[in-house]
C-alpha cells in the first residue's frame, strides 16, 4: 500500500540502498517528505549520514528492527557518535554491533557528573552485549516498576513515537526482566512500549507481535535503565531520586552509585538527603512545581511540618530563590563563612558549649549554619577573659568588653563617656625591634598566604610586648583599658578614662567646654534653643545698621584676602574670589588688563587692613561709611563669574547682560582681538568675517588670500584702534538702539 501523506523515514546509519537509488555519501540525516526533495530539518556533521530513498514502502506489519538509535524515534537524528548502549541494529553483523553499542558521549556535561561515567556505563555494556536478543509476544511486555523514567509521557509525544513505529518499525530493541506474575517488565525502553500498545489498541499491531527483547536480571535491569537514561537526557530529579534510594536499600554506598551512575558521590549523597522530605513536596518536584535547589534548602529544616510552613512562605515571594528559603530557615542562626566570631572562639569551644552545625546540601565540611546567640555570648565571655587578665596583670583601675571597633576621639557618642590619652608607642628591646623589623620585611616579600597569617600573628604579639612594657610605668589610678572586637580578632586599647571619674570644672574655660556641657542636654532641646539665640541677636542687630555693615564687609573680607570660610562667624555668609580660576582660563593669564587692575586695587587695601584684622571686625567701626562701601564694592566685584561652557554641544547663555548694562560696560576698553589670544584660535573664514563685520571689506579680502598665520597677524594689525568685539561677547541690546547705531567705520 503506498504511503499518503507525509512520511517519516529515519533510518540508522548502517541501513544502505543500492546505488542507484543512493544521493551523497555525506548527506545528512533529516526529516522527509514522500514525492519530494530531501530537507534536512537538524543538520549533524558531515560523514554520518547515508542514503534512503523516497519510495521505500514499508508494510504496515513489517518487523520490528531494532537499531542503536532512540532519539530516532521521537523525530530527531542525533550526531553521529552518539550511541546506544543496551540496543543494537538486528540487521549488522556481529562487529557492527559491537560499534552501534559503544558508550555515546553527552555535551554539555551536568556538572555533577564526572568522568567515572564512562567507565560504568561500558560495564553495563558489556554486560548486555552477551546477552542474546529474544523475541517476545507484545502481550507479554509491561512497563517494569524498575525503569527510572517514572514521569507520565506526554500523550502527543506517544502519538507521535507510534506513528513512525508504524511506517518504520521498532529501531531500538528493548531491555527486561522477569517479574512475578510471569510478565517481562520492561526497564529500558517504556515510551516505546506504551507506543506499542496504543498501536495494539488501534488494531495496528496483534497481541502475537514478535518484539526484540533482551532478558536481564533485576539488578542489571535497574542500572541500566538509569545508565541508559542518564546519558540520552537528563534524568529529572525526582527520577534520580528515586533511583539513587533503590540502589541505596541495596546496600550500595554513595560512591559505589555515583561511579555506577555517572554522578559525583556528592551529588548523590545530596539526592539521597532530599529523601527525607515531606512527600508533598517531592510530589511538587515530580510536577516541575518548585525546583532541586529550593528542595535543597528545604532540607536545612527538620521535619516535615518546618519543611511546608517555609515553602508556603516562600511561595508569596516574587522569586521564592533558594537564598531566600534558606534565610527563612536560619533567621535564628548565622553562616561560618560570614561569621568572623566563630573564627575568634574556635570551632572546639562552640561545640564545647552545646552549640550544632547545621549542615547545608551547598556547604563543605568546614562550612554550614551556627547559633547566632551562643557565638554571641561565647564571644562576650573570650572578651571578658581577656579583659580580667589584662586588668589583672598589667594594674589597669578597670577594663571594659566593646563587642565593636576601638574607641575613636572623633566621635561625641565617645567623648561624652570617656577621655582618651595619647597613644604610646612599643618600648622594645634591641633584640625585639630587630625582630621585628626582619618579620616585616618578610611580611613584605611574602606570597604565601599561610606564612602571612604567621608571620601577622608574631609582629602582633612582639608590639603587644612592647605597649605593655611601654604603659607599665605609667599612672593607671582612674586609667583604663577598653578590650574591643575589632576586624575579626582582639584588640586592647590602653589609656582609657572615664569622665565621670574626672573632676570637673566649676567653669567652662574653652569652647569646648561649652560644647560639652551642652551634650548633657538633648540634641533636640539644643537645637532650640540656638534657634531661640538666632533670632535674638538678629532682632538687636537689625537696631544697629553700621555694626551689621561692618560685619557683613568683616565676612567678604575674610574670603577675599584670607580665603576662610564663615565657620566660625556669627554671620553665615560666603563669598568666592573666582578671579584667580578666571585668568587661569585666558591665554594671556597675568598679563591680562584687567588682571593686573584687580591685583594692583587688592594690593591698595590690603595695605590699609590693620594687623590681625582677621581675628575681630571692630576695627571696621573707625572707617567711614564711604571707606566701608568702596571695600564692601572691591569684595563683592571679585565673586562675579560666568563660565559659558558647551553642554550637550550647545554653549550655555551669559547672565551678565544686566549687570553690564546698568554699568554701562563695554568690554572694548579691557579687551581687543589679538593673533595669538583670538585670530589663531578660529578658521581662516571667520577671520574674513570678524573684518568684514568690523565694516574692513577689503582687509577681509586680502586675509581670504593669506595662509592662516598670516591672516591672524595681519588681522591683529589690521583690528588693533577698532574696538571690535564679537557679538556674542555683548550684552543683547533692543531692536531700535541697534538699528540707530552707527557704521563702526571703514577699511584704513
């Protein structure tokens, strides 16, 4: 009966056509089309295709062949070299199937798996390739409760596998075991079985349909169906599962299943852990309902009933990551990698104290979760050791535990509770500062990060020496020693007072005295009553007008000539002399006009400040009023500054216009186009145009002819009693003053 439709035609390699009817030794291997040219839908590399022929007719009821190829059947040709262990092609002879079952290799790698995999698998080979294939009545096959693939197959796949079983026949012989009810249990090949029987049920195929069988032991029949499916596609984890504890109750160790299976013994030992979850939730993994690494953290916790109170938290984050089941698990407890104080009290005495590590599936030996509180309190207790020890030997009236860095003078939480004395250096001996320096020079050549942590511990003991010896001698009555946590270990810090212990003074002497009795008062009451202060001084100042002109010149004195901030003055007021950053950007620099009037105007006042004049602004209340203004007028000139740069290839607008205009300014009388500071630095046509627009017609002719150098000396020449300035250099001027303007002249 001929083919209608379209066909699929996915033949092994070893399948050969006559000549006639064979295309390229190099074709590759694809899907057809019957009456039609061939299209190859996955292309492989070349030299391992073959050659078929558009009009094979395969009956409906031809035999099952057998072949070494599974992924044939699901409408995908895998590369050549991608062999089947267990299965081979009925039709080779002897030493063809011994090729067609070699170990095929699967790219990318899982990276659980290792190399070992190999080796198990071409056990097992070997194993099957001495075993005879039978052929066994289809009525007698069932699905083994052994085979790993425990998923239900998804109905269009089936339909799919069956229809090309059909036209082409059975391409991979199968694996089983005898079962007790007198069945062969099927461990190796169920999706093709359950194709199978959905052609028995459609009366394709009679219950007598011969089927190539191979009849293994049990044993042989586990480890090959998970070796099998373990190097086609990747096992799903919950099959792995599974499989892992069927081999596990068989008294087989980790190790002894991962170099069956192909797995590192890691893997394995954290599959076999996830065992011990609520069934709900390896159900969920069956399902592709919630992940391996979510299941992981899940098994950080104890029971069942932990395990699915924190999935069901998990569930209402956005992204329920393995991260944050984990942190709900041990929000109680801390990681040994982030915990610089179990590395402070040791791994010994936190066991000593009852203390647990608990284990996690991504943790090495050395790594896992720990009680925060119990390192916490074991910590305190160190610290306080150290503490009486050093109170103890070294004569200190007390020491204290900081769980924290060292006390900073800086800082006012500090210095309203204790007062530092100056550090000390180490007192040591020649021999130890020769020691010493010998330790650090290797410290500084080393590259040994074990040496390092050695050779750290020696200089820190040798300067502890040396501080001890250098506070032995000194007066401890009210001196103490703060004993700090500080970057992992302890660190003593000598020379501790505390302020209640000090006398104090009957009155403030210092400002800083002030300052530190107002830190016995609130920071909000403070800030009160400064505000309060504030507006009482600016009340009577505004009764005193020459006094508040007189500090306000003080204040722009004090940043023109001294450059100080108002820190530290009553008024908040700042100026910025931005004439040094202005002649810094010309190119004539001190040289320029106006420069050198500013610095000879600054030279006649500063000749006229007294001496101290910085330190109190009374000295101003002698000047007449026009003295204070016109130094009040010099102060505030020197803050005037407008930077056009180029923002977003747009030059940004001048906002002097207005202030040019009340002063009736022209920039002609401090500044005049010259080659080197303006014709040098524009092209050679907006030179031509700057004479023509200084009404110099002709000059501009003759400079269009001129190389550029010459055109810029010239034009400076040319320019020098013209007055010319550009008009982006002008304040913008209303229409009608411009229109009344004259010509500002003609060519010399």
């Amino acid at each position: 009966m001929p083919f209608r439709g379209r066909a699929l035609f996915i033949l092994p390699r070893s399948v050969s056509f006559p000549g006639s009817l064979r295309r390229a030794e190099t074709w590759h291997p694809g899907v057809f089309t019957q009456g039609s040219h061939a299209k190859r839908r996955h292309p492989v590399p070349s030299g391992c295709g073959f050659a078929v022929s558009p009009c094979v007719q395969p009956d409906a009821r031809a035999p099952v062949l057998p072949s070494r190829r599974r992924n044939s059947e699901k409408h995908h040709m895998q590369p050549h070299g991608r062999h089947n262990m267990s299965q081979q092609n009925v039709n080779t002879t002897a030493p063809e199937s011994k090729e067609s079952s070699s170990l095929k290799t699967k790219t990318p790698r899982r990276p659980a798996k290792v190399k070992a995999d190999k080796v198990a698998a071409a056990a097992v080979e070997q194993a099957l390739e001495k075993i005879d294939i039978e052929m066994i009545p289809l009525s007698r096959l069932a699905v083994s409760p052994l085979n790993v693939r425990s998923r239900v197959c998804v109905q269009s796949r089936i339909e799919s596998l069956a229809a090309t079983i059909k036209n082409v026949g059975l391409l991979h012989n199968l694996i089983a075991h005898d079962m007790a009810d007198g069945m062969l249990g099927v461990a190796c090949g169920g999706r093709r079985l359950t194709a199978l029987q959905l052609l028995l049920s459609q009366g394709v195929y009679q219950p007598d349909q011969l089927v190539p069988v191979k009849r293994v032991t049990e044993e042989l029949a586990r480890a090959a169906s998970m070796v099998e499916n373990g190097e086609r596609e990747d096992m799903h984890p919950a099959e792995q599962i599974a499989g892992f504890r069927a081999l596990a109750d068989e008294g087989k160790t980790p190790a002894q299943i991962g170099d069956l299976m192909g797995y590192s013994s890691r893997h394995v030992q954290r599959c076999l852990k996830l065992i011990d979850l609520a069934p709900a939730i390896l159900d969920a993994l069956a399902a592709d309902k919630i992940t391996l690494e979510q299941c992981q953290a899940l098994a950080l916790a104890d029971t069942h009933e932990r395990q699915l109170e924190v999935w069901e938290q998990a569930s209402g984050y956005y992204n329920a990551s393995a991260e944050i089941i984990r942190k709900l698990i041990t929000s109680t407890e801390t990681a040994i990698s982030h915990s610089p104080k179990f590395a402070f009290i040791g791994k010994d005495a936190y066991l000593a104290a009852g203390g647990s590590i608990r284990a996690d599936l991504f943790s090495s030996e050395d790594e896992g979760y720990i009680d925060t509180a119990l390192v916490e309190q074991l910590t305190l207790q160190k610290l306080q050791q150290i503490a009486d020890a050093v109170q103890r030997e070294e004569g200190f009236a007390w020491a204290e535990v900081r769980m924290d860095s060292r006390l900073q003078s800086w800082s006012s939480e500090v210095t309203k509770t204790y007062h530092l004395l100056p550090e000390r250096c180490p007192e040591l001996t020649p021999e130890e500062d020769t020691e010493l320096s010998e330790l650090r020079a290797q410290l500084k050549l080393s590259e040994d990060d074990a040496l390092d942590v050695t050779l750290r511990k020696q200089i820190a003991a040798l300067e502890e020496t040396g501080l001890k010896r250098s506070w032995a001698g000194a007066d401890k009555d009210k001196v103490g020693a703060m004993i700090c946590f500080e970057r992992g270990s302890c660190f003593i810090q000598r020379g501790v007072q505390r302020r209640a212990d000090l006398p104090k003074k009957e009155k403030p002497e210092s400002k800083g005295d002030l300052q530190t009795l107002s830190e016995d008062y609130s920071a909000t009451l403070v800030r009160s009553m400064s505000c309060e202060r504030s507006l009482a001084v600016q009340a009577a100042l505004s009764t005193e007008p020459e006094i508040a002109l007189a500090m306000l010149t003080w204040t722009l004195c004090r940043s023109t000539f001294s450059h100080k901030s108002y820190e530290g003055t009553p008024m908040k007021i700042s100026l910025t002399d931005n004439s040094t950053a202005l002649v810094a950007a010309t190119v004539a620099k001190e040289e320029t006009k106006a420069w050198r009037f500013l610095q000879a105007q600054k030279a006649q006042w500063e000749a006229k400040l007294p001496e101290n004049w910085s330190q109190d602004f009374r000295w101003l209340m002698g000047w007449s009023t026009d003295e204070v203004l016109q130094l009040q007028g010099f102060c505030s000139a020197t803050a005037v500054c407008c930077f056009q740069d180029r923002v977003y290839g747009r030059s940004q607008t001048s906002n002097l216009d207005t202030l040019e205009t009340a002063l009736g300014f022209d920039l002609a009388e401090w500044w005049q186009p010259t080659a080197e500071g303006f014709f040098k630095r524009i092209s050679k046509e907006q030179i031509a145009g700057a004479l023509t627009e200084a009404g110099k017609t002709g000059n501009a002719s003759d400079a269009e002819k001129m190389k550029k150098g010459d055109a810029a000396e010239f034009a400076e020449e040319v320019m020098k009693d013209s007055r010319w300035v550009p008009a982006w250099m002008k304040p913008l001027r209303p229409a009608a003053e411009n229109d009344s303007t004259d010509d500002t002249g003609s060519e010399g």
